[in-house]
C-alpha cells in the first residue's frame, strides 16, 4: 500500500464517530501515537493521499479497543461506508440497478476513492463477476474485509440479490473473487 486516499481515513473516523459512544473518536485519536501536527487533526482531504501507516494504526486500535478483536467488525465498517457514500459516487448505478455497471466504475473510481493498488473485473455473465484487488504490497486482512463489505453492499445497493462471493485466490499482496448474485 503505497497510499490510501482521505475517504478511507474518514470513513473509518466517521464510523467510530456514529457507532460508539460520544467520546468513541477522542478515545481513538487519543490511542493513536500522533501529535497534534498529524494529518488527523487537519481536515482530511478525501482525495488526498494519506501515509498507510496511519490507517494500519487507526485499524490496529480499532480491533482492539472498539472491535474486541474481531475481524469481521471491519466487513461491517465496510458496508457501512458503502451506505454512506454509493449515492454519492454511484446514484447513476442505484438509480438503473445496475451491479455490473457499479463494479465497472469502481474500477474506474478506485485510484481515486481507495488509493491502495488496483482492481480488475471480469464478466463472467450479467450475474457473475472475477474480481481482482492487486494491492501491490502485503495487505492488512482488515483492508481486505472493509473493501469486501463495501464491494457487496454497493452491489445490493444496485439491485443485486443474495449476493455470494468467494475467495479463488488469495497471496500476500492479492485476492480473487468470483462473485455473482440474483
């Protein structure tokens, strides 16, 4: 991960921010080891590419302070980010329910909204996609889930149903899915 992009960072915070109590975000910046100089106390530019070693820590206490060491949590984060930002980036998708057309856009989108590496699709039918996040470098698993959670959300969101997914491949630095949907 070479850089991740203001939005992720945010995402996270916001989460903490609406999920925990109110003192949820002052307990996490107060875990972080950052100075008032850190990026996290400036407005964060969604577009802005920001160090991964922020996000690494920021996902390291959120484990296990606000997630009792449980990785799923950060699939939860995932679609609930996709809950607040698809209309945003993807309304032309909801609006005409169309899955496919999301994850080709996301393709498209994700050097801007996500930052870290790349991600291919390929169509397999109308209801079936490969998709391949190439992260270039060793990946936290709570990357992976939080991309994962919003991946499938946004394809529900789009009108997908019952949507599976599976892993075909998965190394240090790379994961293939072959996902589909009704």
């Amino acid at each position: 991960m070479s850089g991740i992009k203001g939005i992720v960072l945010l995402g996270r915070l916001n989460y903490v921010e609406e999920n925990f109590d109110k003192d949820g975000l002052k307990n996490l910046l107060d875990k972080l080891n950052v100075g008032k100089e850190s990026p996290l106390f400036q407005p964060i530019i969604i577009s802005k590419d920001y160090p991964e070693s922020l996000l690494t820590e920021i996902d390291e206490i959120l484990l296990k302070h606000f997630f009792s060491n449980d990785l799923q949590k950060f699939y939860q984060l995932g679609v609930w980010h996709a809950q607040h930002i698809m209309s945003t980036y993807f309304q032309v998708y909801i609006d005409e329910q169309n899955p496919g057309g999301f994850l080709n856009q996301m393709v498209r989108l994700r050097p801007y909204l996500v930052g870290l590496g790349e991600l291919s699709v390929s169509e397999i039918d109308p209801h079936e996609f490969y998709l391949l996040i190439n992260y270039g470098q060793k990946y936290p698993e709570s990357v992976r889930l939080s991309e994962l959670g919003f991946i499938e959300e946004g394809l529900r969101l789009c009108g997908a149903k019952d949507v599976n997914s599976k892993i075909e491949e998965k190394n240090d630095i790379s994961v293939e899915y072959k996902v589909n949907w009704k």
